[in-house]
C-alpha cells in the first residue's frame, strides 16, 4: 500500500485515508501482509506535530504478520526525537515478523543522539527477523559521535541475521573511531550480510585511518559479503593515495571497482 501526502491540500486526506485503511483491515491467518507507506511531509504551517504522530503510530498493531515496510520522512523539519519515539515505541516494537525495513529521515535536522537511542532500544533491537534494513541518516547535523556509536553498539549489535544492509550516514560529524566502532561493535556481529551499502560522504572529520580501518577490520569480519558499495566522496582529509590503495585492498577481498 502506497499513501504519498505530497502536497498539503490533500494532507489531511492522506491522513484519514491512511488511518481508515489501518483500522479497517481484517486479517486473514494465512495472509502475508505488506505494506509500503511513502510519505513526503510538506514544510508548511498546515502540517502539525499530531498530523505527523498519526503516521508514526500507524495502528500497526492491528498488523502482526507486516514483513516488509517502507517509511520516508525525508526533510521533514517537525520530526524529531519525539517522534521517533513514538515511531519506535508505538509502532517497530511491535512488529515482531518484519523482514524488510526503509527507513529514511534524511535531512531531519531536529533529530539528535537522542532520538538515535530511541531508534535502537525500541525499534531495531527489537526486529528479531529483520533481514534486509535501508537506513538514510543523511545530513543529521545534531548527531554526534556517541549517537553513531549508539546506532552500532545498541542497534545493528542486535540484528544478527541481516543480509542486507544499505546506511547512509553522509554529513555526518563522525571521526575514525566512530569507524572503528562501527566495525567492532556493529559489523562484527552481522555474519550473515551479504550485501553492504555503505554512504560516508560529506564527512569532514573522516580522514585516511578510518576509512582504512573499515577495508582492513571490517570487510575481513563479513564472511558472506559479496556485493559492496562504499562511497566516501567530498569528504577532504582523505587523500588520494588511499584512495588508489583502497581499490587494491578491495580487490584483495575479491570485489571489482565498477568503474573497472
């Protein structure tokens, strides 16, 4: 199912719409249920915090077989911790049987580390059968290094039987140890991904020492790996000679430049 609150005019049917469906539907046992909910929130002054809480609670506890869901808040300026709390705490937390996860908050700059927590304890920590997780973190200005470590020790830590895994942390604030968590604490335990996607541009602080640590310790710690992308571009205290020498160590690992 496809609701997209494009424009503001018809938002409020969006909304009723959207609502009216969630509470309407009559499960069948034998049903697999699906649902992809694409949502462009408008910045205008018509859009209100309650509006945007009903999307996040969805009713979805009317719909305990959900296995896949696709979720975009993207530049939504009234989104943030609250929100994804009640996002996580009213809604993932109880989709015990979710497979498949899209969740973009790119450029939802109210967001903080806090928010991140909220994101972790009560959203993905949760998702026991989570196997394929595309999270758009893009140009979260307030989150610093300890909310990227909080995503890695108290969020992928806990979704061991991923396969797929695309991350978008681009703009982040975020310096080589968060990197190097990343690898320890996060990829380490995601034995089964064999698909990583992994967006780190526009990182100002990211310098050669991280992104050589992410192909040294990170890529060895991920078994069934056979399709990776890694894009680092714009971020400047990378120098060009790691560039060309992580194209080397990749090739090491068994995967081929595209541009090759």
């Amino acid at each position: 199912m496809d609701f997209n609150a494009a424009s503001s005019s018809s938002f409020q049917d969006q909304i009723r719409k959207a609502n009216s469906f969630l509470e309407g539907w009559k499960l069948r046992p034998n049903l697999t249920q699906l649902m992809f909910l694409n949502l462009a929130f408008p910045n205008n002054e018509n859009l209100t915090r309650e509006d945007i809480a009903d999307i996040c609670a969805l009713k979805i506890n009317k719909f305990p077989q959900l296995q896949s869901l696709a979720l975009s808040f993207w530049n939504c300026q009234p989104f943030d911790d609250e929100l994804l709390n009640v996002l996580c705490s009213q809604g993932l937390i109880q989709l015990t049987q979710l497979v498949s996860l899209n969740l973009n908050l790119g450029w939802c700059t109210s967001i903080t580390d806090r928010g991140i927590n909220h994101l972790c304890l009560k959203g993905l920590r949760n998702l026991l059968k989570l196997k394929n997780l595309n999270l758009n973190l893009n140009s979260l200005f307030l989150i610093t290094d300890k909310g990227a470590e909080i995503l890695c020790t108290q969020g992928l830590r806990y979704v061991e039987q991923l396969e797929s895994l695309n991350l978008d942390l681009s703009a982040f604030e975020i310096a080589d140890e968060t990197i190097n968590v990343l690898c320890s604490q996060g990829l380490k335990y995601l034995h089964q991904l064999t698909s990583l996607d992994l967006s780190l541009e526009e990182c100002p602080q990211l310098t050669d020492e991280g992104i050589n640590n992410f192909c040294f310790n990170g890529i060895k710690q991920l078994p069934q790996l056979v399709s990776l992308k890694l894009s680092f571009c714009n971020c400047p205290r990378i120098s060009k000679f790691t560039t060309i020498n992580i194209q080397k160590v990749l090739r090491y690992f068994g995967f081929v430049p595209e541009s090759s």
